[in-house]
C-alpha cells in the first residue's frame, strides 16, 4: 500500500513537470498547425468529398489516424528522452535515494506519468483534425471511431516509443538518442522493403500501427503493408506493449546494477 501510495505520488510529479513544458505544447501545435494546412488543402479538393462519400466511414476515420501517427510521435519520443538524465542534472535522484520507494516504483512512476502527460497535448492535437473532419462531413459516427482507433491505433505504439525513449537516454547521450530516434522513426515505419534495404516496416515491431490498421481495421492505403490478416493485428496490438515492459525491466536491472557499483 505503501509503495502505491508512492507510485501514484511519483506518478503524479513527472506528469505535472512534464505538462509544464512550454517546448512540449509549442512543438504540437506547430505540428498540428501544419497537418491542418495539409487537411484544408484536401478539403478543397473535389476529390475529398469523393472519398468521404465513397468510403465507410470507418475506414475513413482509421485512413486519417494512421496517416497523422506518421509524424506527431516523433515528437513524443523525442521531448520524453531527457526525463531520466533530467533528474541526475538537478539532483533530484539523490531526493528519491533517501526516500524509503524502489527502484521499479520509481521507473514505473516516471513512465507513465511523464508518457500520459505527452499524450495529452498530443490528444488534443488528434482532437482539433478530427473535430474539423467532424464539422465537414457533419457525421456524429467520427467521434466514438476516432476514439476507438486512437487507442488501438495510437497508443500501443506510443506506450512502445515511451519505454525506449525513458530507458535509451540511461545508456547512450541523449542528442544522440534523439537523432537515431528520428532515422529509425522513418526506416522502420515507413520505409518500403521494395528499396532494397532491410527495414522492419513490414513487420508487426512497427509502433505506427501499420498490421493493427491493416489487419484490425481493414484499411488498404498502407503500400508497404497492403494486407495483414486479423491475427497479425492482434500480435502487434499485444506485442508493443509488452516489449515496452521488457524493456522498463532491462532499465530496472541497469539502474540496480549502477547503485550497487556506486
């Protein structure tokens, strides 16, 4: 009980310090600001209405989510990776250190209250495209879908990217980090396996939510992917996640591993 009540406390210090970071809300609007000169290109072409018309509704919603995965989690992974150097610049583990919490409590703490508070202004950047999508097409179904998707679609990925973006930064500097994050972003999501070079991009390791789009939802507009079968979708939907706690207990036994040579 003990250590929950520190979790939650934890919990709680990383999401507001997170949320607070001016930097953070700057680059997802600036982000969503130019997603949305892209969406209101397309909104002025005919062909728009025609594939509102033509396509289910579900595949629609689902089409958009997907192709706004392709950029908006870069910036997540990116602005999570200085949270745990963060603490040894201002001290604030040698605070946690005389505290009676565990190491796992800790991590677990910083996780996800510093990951739930990126996915915040990230959400609402999700909101404001489908909220326009919601005034145009004038279609109340856009709403629970939108919801839906985000967290089959979104948030697996996302709970993936946060762990390596906590962890990675322990091990390796973090421009670096931050720089490898970027390349890799682009080579194992969207790089097509038809260039000839190896990519995991036609994979189920893919954090965009290619196999969960294609094989859960039914949308055909992934090149590199252009069928997956439901069982593949529902890998991938598992497998993101749980990697994602392999990789926090790879963190834990690293972090141990430091404190007992210190």
């Amino acid at each position: 009980m003990r250590q929950s009540k520190m979790l939650l406390g934890i919990l709680i210090y990383e999401f507001k310090m997170q949320i607070r970071r001016r930097s953070l809300w700057i680059a997802f609007i600036g982000c969503t600001l130019l997603l949305t000169r892209t969406l209101l290109r397309e909104v002025s072409n005919p062909r728009f209405f025609g594939l509102v018309n033509n396509s289910p509704i579900t595949e629609f919603v689902v089409t958009m989510i997907f192709t706004t995965n392709l950029l908006l989690p870069i910036i997540f992974g990116v602005f999570l990776s200085d949270r745990l150097p963060r603490d040894r610049r201002t001290n604030v583990n040698e605070l946690f250190n005389s505290m009676p919490v565990a190491l796992n409590t800790r991590i677990v703490g910083k996780y996800l209250g510093s990951a739930l508070a990126s996915i915040v202004p990230m959400f609402i950047c999700y909101s404001l495209l489908i909220g326009f999508l919601l005034y145009e097409t004038h279609n109340a179904l856009i709403l629970p879908l939108f919801l839906l998707d985000f967290v089959l679609v979104v948030l697996p990925g996302l709970l993936f990217v946060a762990a390596f973006s906590i962890a990675c930064p322990a091990i390796i500097w973090v421009p670096l980090y931050q720089f490898l994050f970027i390349g890799y972003w682009f080579w194992g999501n969207v790089l097509s396996p038809r260039n000839g070079i190896p990519t995991l991009s036609s994979t189920i390791l893919t954090p965009i939510g290619t196999y969960i789009s294609t094989g859960i939802l039914g949308i055909s507009e992934v090149p590199w992917v252009p069928y997956a079968t439901f069982l593949e979708g529902i890998s991938s939907l598992l497998l993101l996640p749980a990697i994602a706690i392999f990789v926090l207990y790879i963190l834990w036994h690293f972090l141990s591993w430091q404190q007992d040579r210190q």
